[in-house]
C-alpha cells in the first residue's frame, strides 16, 4: 500500500496560492478512457473550482488520472477543501452512472512559488497525452483545457514565445 503524500500545515493552503495536483484513479484503473466520465470528471471540476474560489489554469484527464494547475483566488478558499468536494462529486456520479470507486485516497500536491512560470506548467500539463502518446498533436485530445486560457493560448505555450 502506496504511503499517503506528505502535506503542509493546513493553514498554508487556506487564502491565496498556486499549485500543481496530480489525483489518480483508483488502482490506476482507466476509468477516464471512457470519453463520458473523463466529460463528466471535467464538468465536476470546473463546476467545483468556481464554487470553491479555484481558478483552473490548466486540466488533463489522462486515462487513470488527472493533472490540474490550480489557483486559489480568494482568502478563504482551501486547496484541501477544494479537492474534497471535487472528489466527492464525481466520484458519485461514476459510482451512480458506472459503479465501483472513482478514486485512490488523497492526491499529490506541488505548491508553487511566485516565481514560477503559470504557462510553461499549463503547457506541460497539456501536452501530457503527446508524451503519453495518445495523440500525435495535444490540440486534437479532447480532456485538456483551461477555465482562464483559451486553447489557442495553451498550444501556443507549448511552442513557446513566437509560436
């Protein structure tokens, strides 16, 4: 049995702050190969993250998990509470829709720093299913996408400055 990830304090995911995350189906099963729970994953995230103060830079439902870069915009939005709720919403519609359990326990979390460059992490979250080889161009997977960017915008990241 995998050993849950280490987190911060909770106080240092209340209010304000950028994050990368990583949450995995559970026993990395592809249950995102299905085109209707990877849309119906996407909408409980996009749906939640408005609720909850969390902008999303960048998503990619992979077949067995989810990348996001995420934003907490408000002082009183939690990352921890965030994915909570996420979780817990789609993982019911899965288990009323399909059956069985959606996801593993817990996710993994980078907290990122002023410094770091928001486009640079979108693009490589984006261009996840090239590396994985699941499409030849990220422009033609359809589980990628921003709440705050166009898809123009992210592609262009990808080829960096000057297209």
């Amino acid at each position: 049995m995998m050993a849950r990830p280490h987190r911060l304090a909770p106080a240092a995911y209340l209010g304000p702050g950028r994050y990368s995350l990583t949450i995995c189906c559970h026993r990395r099963r592809a249950h995102f190969g299905s085109p209707a729970v990877a849309a119906n994953t996407v909408s409980e995230l996009l749906r939640t993250a408005t609720e909850q103060g969390v902008a999303i830079h960048a998503y990619c439902v992979m077949p067995d998990h989810l990348h996001a870069l995420c934003e907490a915009t408000t002082h009183d939005a939690s990352l921890p509470a965030f994915v909570s709720r996420f979780k817990q919403r789609s993982a019911h519609r899965f288990a009323c829709e399909v059956g069985g359990r959606l996801w593993q326990e817990s996710f993994f979390d980078r907290h990122l720093r002023a410094g770091d460059d928001l486009r640079r992490i979108a693009a490589y979250i984006v261009a996840n299913p090239v590396r994985a080889g699941l499409v030849a161009n990220a422009a033609d997977y359809p589980f990628c996408g921003s709440a705050t960017m166009t898809l123009d915008e992210l592609l262009g990241s990808i080829a960096g400055p000057g297209g």
